[in-house]
C-alpha cells in the first residue's frame, strides 16, 4: 500500500482485550476506553522512514522527555512484510513495540485480535481533525487508534492539452472516457491508469469504483456483505469498458502506484489515479510534465466520485509496558505543530484540519484544497476483522473482471459469495 512507502518516503471482543490487559498498566475505563497507567520508555515501530524525517520528530520528544524516550524500530517498506512482522510479534505476546503505526485498513483487524487498546475518545481533540479519517480509528463503535496521517485519491491529468482543447478536467465518468478516447490518441497517450496489478492498489481502486457508483463492499464492521448490487456492477463495469475499449491500456494492469506514476510523470498518460505524493515527484526538474498538469478530485458516474481514504494511524499494542507514556506520545505526534512538521518535512499529508485552511501551506503545496475535498468525500476501505481475506478476494475478482474473463454481474456475485464465506468464519 502507497502509504507504507510514502511514509517510508517522508514515513474482539471486550473480554478478550481487556484480558491482554493484565500486568500491562492499562485497566477498564467507565467511558468505553482504556485508562492508563505507567510512564517510562517507549518503542514506536513504523514502516521504513527513508526520508529520515521521524527521527527529528522523536528527538525533540526525547530532549523534553528524558525519562520516557521512544526507541523508533523500522521494519520494511513493503506493506505486507511490514504487517507480517507486527503481527509475528503482536501474536508472540511479548512486549516490545507500545506504539504502532498501522495502515489505516489494519485498524479492525488488529482491534479484533486484541493487539491494541480502545482508547478515550476525550483524551485525543478529535474534531480538529478531518471527520472521515476518524472512522479509520474506529472499530465495533470504540475508538482503537489516533489518525496520523491521511491520504485520497486524486485524479492527475494532462491540463496542458486540455487547455490547448479548451475543455476542462473531467468531472464525470463519461467526460473522462470521452476524453481519454477522443483527446489522449490525438496525442500519442494512453488514456487512463491507476493501480491495477493485483494488489492492494486494485482492492482501492476497485473500491473507489464501487463506492462512486453508490455502491458498498461490506458494511456493519464486515457483518453484511452489500457489493451484489446493481451500483456495485457498475463500478466494475467502468473499469472493464475501460479495457475492452482501449482508453486503459492493458499494460496498466500491470501497475502499482510507482509503474503508473512514472507512466504519467514520463507523458504517455492522459489521466492518472494516484496518490498526493505525485504532485511533488511530477513536479520535480527532470519530469516530463513538470508545469503542465493539475489534480482534481475523481470523478464518478454524475459528478465527484468517491476515493478510499490512505493513510495510517497510531495505536497502543495492548501489552504496552507504559501505556500511558504511550498515549501521550499519540497526543504529541497528532499535535497541530507537529502535524504541521509531518508535512513540511514529511511531504505526507496531515489529519488536522486547520492545516489544509492555512494560506502558507497551500502556497507551498497547491494541491491541499483538491485533498481536503477528496478526503472530506472518502470512504474507509471495507472493515472487516478478517480485512487480508477481504482485499484478497477483492483483488482476485476485479483482476479477473478487468482481464476481461467474467462479466460485472459474475464478478460481484462471486465475490458476494466469497465475502459472505470470510464473514461466517469469524
């Protein structure tokens, strides 16, 4: 998943949580979340951070917090080997991460499994952040992380050529196939990619395509499956029509986030669905479209579509050794000031709401308000305590249906089947 790398770039029921709970200096809390106890030293565990700009972030906690340091533990950039290896641990009952910074999609899994603590709702300033991305910390109605970072999809096109055609970005679907069908071939583009390789990315965009049709996946925390629909056919059908009508190369079902950015930031894309991190790397001296592109939300089928929100947020390992140093270097990394570090010198976006309003930073990174208004329509991915299996089978059924070897309606009646099998297990 995108995040993990940019991060790296920049950055189950009751009884059975507050069992791991023991010995740990956390105890039951009247409010539906954990109080906790104990102060000392802290491990923060975190995918790869290439960019070394956490490492800053926990020094100056470290300088004002000479009794409770944070040791920063990074594990690869992959998602998957990241997840793997938290999990490993996590399962191993041993103590030694206390903060985790989990993909926004884990946050179910691991609240499930009981490897985090539900936290206070009134400890953390919740509404100062953005409201969707608060849902992606939530987990059977408790509150089980703190966002930290966010991410929305972001439709990049060619606005160099749209302008010399005088048409605007596409603000529908049917603008952008007639678009990418009719403008993109004038001038020796490929239409339209995202990220379609099997993958996470395809279980996103797939979502993406489902939800901006006014269809669901899962709904109920993963209880009911609702992706056999007519709008969930639909938004399979966008994708499908896309390659059998030539206007998504097939070489795109190939692509993960880099294979496609590097497509777009080389000039042979009209259209991309990608991350914010693009805008920078597009931008940069060497790209082929630096000056010559612009971001809008994506499109759906009458207007605005709906992205799936990235990101990833922090939570408190239930076997903590000092969960209440822990819940404090939450509310420091979630602060307003080092938020605003986050992506001044992270390049990730923040959760804070007021960031996305301040005139100095949208100088410096033109593309927040297009994010803030992506992220205010996002939704979170499917929640499910059994998300792997889910993204698995989302990403098996809109492999084959954009391979053009099941039709919309076989699709989503497969995949209503095969979720409805994970559900019953759990």
């Amino acid at each position: 998943m995108r995040w993990m790398h940019a991060a790296g770039r920049a950055l189950l029921v009751a009884a059975v949580v507050l069992a791991g709970y023991a010995g740990f200096g956390v105890r039951a809390d009247a409010g539906g979340g954990a109080a906790f106890e104990g102060r000392g030293p802290l491990t923060l565990v975190t995918a790869g951070d290439l960019t070394d700009y956490l490492s800053p972030l926990l020094d100056d906690w470290n300088r004002d917090h000479p009794d409770e340091p944070v040791t920063l533990v990074e594990l690869p950039d992959s998602a998957d080997e990241t997840r793997a290896q938290m999990i490993s641990e996590l399962r191993s009952g041993r103590d030694r991460f206390d903060v985790l910074n989990i993909d926004v999609a884990w946050t179910s899994e691991f609240a499930a499994a009981g490897w985090i603590s539900p936290l206070e709702r009134d400890r953390f300033p919740l509404d100062a952040f953005l409201r969707p991305v608060v849902d992606t910390a939530t987990f059977d109605g408790r509150l089980y992380a703190v966002p930290y970072v966010t991410n929305a999809g972001l439709l990049y096109y060619r606005k160099d050529i749209l302008d010399r055609e005088g048409e605007q970005p596409p603000r529908t679907w049917a603008e952008l196939v007639r678009q990418a069908r009719t403008l993109a071939p004038k001038y020796g583009l490929d239409g339209y990619a995202g990220q379609f390789l099997p993958y996470e990315g395809l279980t996103v965009n797939a979502t993406e395509a489902v939800h901006s049709a006014g269809g669901s996946i899962l709904r109920d925390d993963g209880a009911r499956v609702t992706v056999d629909s007519d709008a969930a056919r639909a938004g399979l059908r966008f994708l499908a029509d896309g390659v059998r009508d030539g206007w998504i190369p097939r070489e795109a079902l190939g692509y993960k986030e880099e294979e496609s950015r590097q497509a777009f930031q080389d000039g042979r894309l009209l259209f991309l669905r990608n991350w914010p991190y693009v805008y920078a790397d597009a931008s940069a001296e060497g790209s082929k479209v630096a000056g010559r592109f612009g971001a809008v939300p994506l499109p759906g089928p009458d207007g605005p579509g709906t992205s799936v929100l990235g990101g990833s947020n922090l939570a408190v390992s239930s076997r903590a050794r000092h969960p209440a140093s822990a819940a404090d270097l939450i509310s420091y990394l979630t602060s307003e000031r080092v938020q605003r570090r986050v992506l001044t010198e992270g390049s990730l976006p923040p959760v804070r709401a007021a960031l996305y309003e301040d005139p100095e930073l949208i100088r410096a990174y033109p593309y927040l308000p297009t994010l803030r208004q992506s992220v205010l329509s996002a939704v979170p991915r499917p929640k499910s305590p059994r998300y792997d299996q889910v993204s698995l089978a989302v990403q098996a059924v809109a492999q084959d249906v954009m391979a053009l070897r099941q039709t919309p309606e076989q699709a989503a009646a497969r995949l209503a089947r095969e979720l409805g099998t994970i559900s019953r297990r759990g």
